[in-house]
C-alpha cells in the first residue's frame, strides 16, 4: 500500500527577493495508512503552510507531493478541488459549520458536492452523528450545541465522503481542557478504526497523544519524540542516509 503522504524536498517561500519568507525549507515526510500524526511546532514555524498544502489548499513553490499514490503537483485548480474533496476531511479550530444549516445538512454538504444522491447522504449522515454521539441533534442548528458538540458534528461532516486523511488544524483550540480530551478521544477512537489521521497543534500534551510526531521548526520537520520504530528507506551514500533518522535530527526521505 502506498504512504497516504510523501512530500519530496517540499518548500514554501513567500514573497520575492529582500522581502521573501521561506515558510518551508525541504520537507520529506511520510505519513502511512492507519497512522495518526501531529504535526507540533511553535507559531511561525511553517506548520499551517505545510497543512496547506497537504491539504491541497495551497501549491509549494518546490518539491513534490504525493498524496495516496497521486501526485498533486500540477493539477489544474479544479482538479486540486476534486481530489480534496474526495481523498481529505477537514476539521478546523472554528468548527466551520454553516449556521443556518442543520446539523444533519452540515454533516450531507461535502456528498452533495461529491455528489451523492439524497437518500443516501441523509443515511450516511446520520449514522455519521451516531457515530459521534449527535443523533439526537440532527434537526437543531449548530447555535444549540456547546463548542464540543460542534466539533463532533465538525468531525462527522469531515468523514462524510470517507476520506483517505483527516487533516485536523488545532482541532481542541477553542475548547476547555476537559471537552479537548473528549475530541482527541474522538480522534482516538477513528484512528483505531483505521482512519489515517494528521493533528496540527502547538500543544505538546496534545501532540503527545498521537502515535507519532513531526515537529516542525523554522520550515524544516524533525522526528519529535517517535514511539515507533524509524521507518526511513535509506538510501546508503546519499543525504538522506547522512540525515539518519534520531530525535532531533532533520528528517529527510521517507518520514521517520
Ligand atoms: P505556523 O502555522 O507554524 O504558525 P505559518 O505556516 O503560518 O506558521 O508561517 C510560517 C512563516 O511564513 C511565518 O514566518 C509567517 O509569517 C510566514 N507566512 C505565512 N503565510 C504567509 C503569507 N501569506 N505571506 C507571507 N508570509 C507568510
């Protein structure tokens, strides 16, 4: 099976000559089918850039991104829509949820843009807030429920169109501790049903809950602290093989 991400010497400048930012300087990460990543890094460090453009929202300036065996560089603006739509849920610190909207139409809205016909986005729908715990929900709009509740439906209407990555940006940001720990639990729990998941945070206790972290610093990634064994291909006389994987080293080629 192929990563669901690899990115190639990725990188990331802003802006031209004196005035230009270099938000990513040569990502090489790998993120495999099942795992569950956090992407940890203090403000500026170039972690909402990479998000970005892991999730097809943003191109870099160099390097290579292959999500799920396609690659990304490329694409045509609508064919960067297609391919996020099908392959990436999203979930963000702000819930981004329609107001005006039910739950359950806020939970159907990336099937109907994928398609889906309407009975079954309503079914897929609402076993979706079951499996969040909202059923009950369906028919209030999102101003009825508390910011926990909001980011479970958040969750749901990530899942809808059974996503190859969910992509979660500061997802327990804007929620006290004890209602954080329930979404993580959340995430958990999708993780152990084999939902490949990648959770931006500056939180190190939250980082430390996923399997394993990246940490990004100064547009470079490094292994942050992995439980697992390095999973690197290296490659021997090259960079990558100089670049090893340790704690605290750059990671280069394959992720850790
Ligand atoms: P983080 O998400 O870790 O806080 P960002 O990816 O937002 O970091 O930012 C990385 C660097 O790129 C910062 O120096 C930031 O100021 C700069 N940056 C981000 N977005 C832009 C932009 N649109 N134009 C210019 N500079 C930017």
């Amino acid at each position: 099976m192929s990563p669901v991400i690899q990115t190639h010497s990725l990188t990331k400048v802003y802006g031209t000559n004196g005035q230009a930012v270099h938000a990513l300087r040569g990502i090489d990460i790998s993120v495999e089918p099942g795992e569950f990543v956090a992407l940890i890094g203090p403000s500026g460090s170039g972690k909402s850039t990479l998000m970005a453009i892991l999730g097809c929202l943003d191109s870099p300036s160099d390097g290579r991104y292959v999500l799920d065996g396609h690659e990304v560089q490329g694409l045509s603006g609508s064919e960067l829509a297609r391919i996020r739509n099908e392959k990436i849920g999203f979930v963000f610190q702000s819930y981004n949820l329609l107001p005006k909207a039910s739950i359950v139409r806020n939970v159907e809205l990336p099937m109907l843009y994928a398609g889906v016909g309407r009975k079954e986005r309503r079914e897929r729908a609402m076993e979706l807030l079951v499996k969040v715990g909202l059923e009950d929900k369906a028919l209030k709009l999102p101003a009825t429920l508390s910011g926990g509740q909001k980011q479970r439906v958040a969750v749901a209407r990530a899942l809808a169109n059974r996503p190859t990555l969910l992509l979660a940006d500061e997802p327990t940001g804007a929620l006290d501790s004890k209602t954080g720990a329930e979404v993580l639990d959340l995430f958990r729990e999708l993780n152990a049903q084999g939902n490949t998941l990648v959770l931006v945070t500056h939180d190190p206790s939250i980082a430390a809950q996923a399997q394993r972290r990246i940490e990004i610093r100064d547009g470079e990634a490094y292994a942050g602290g992995t439980l697992e064994a390095p999973k690197a291909s290296k490659i021997p006389g090259t960079r990558e093989a100089e670049h090893h994987v340790e704690l605290g080293r750059p990671l280069l080629a394959g992720g850790v």
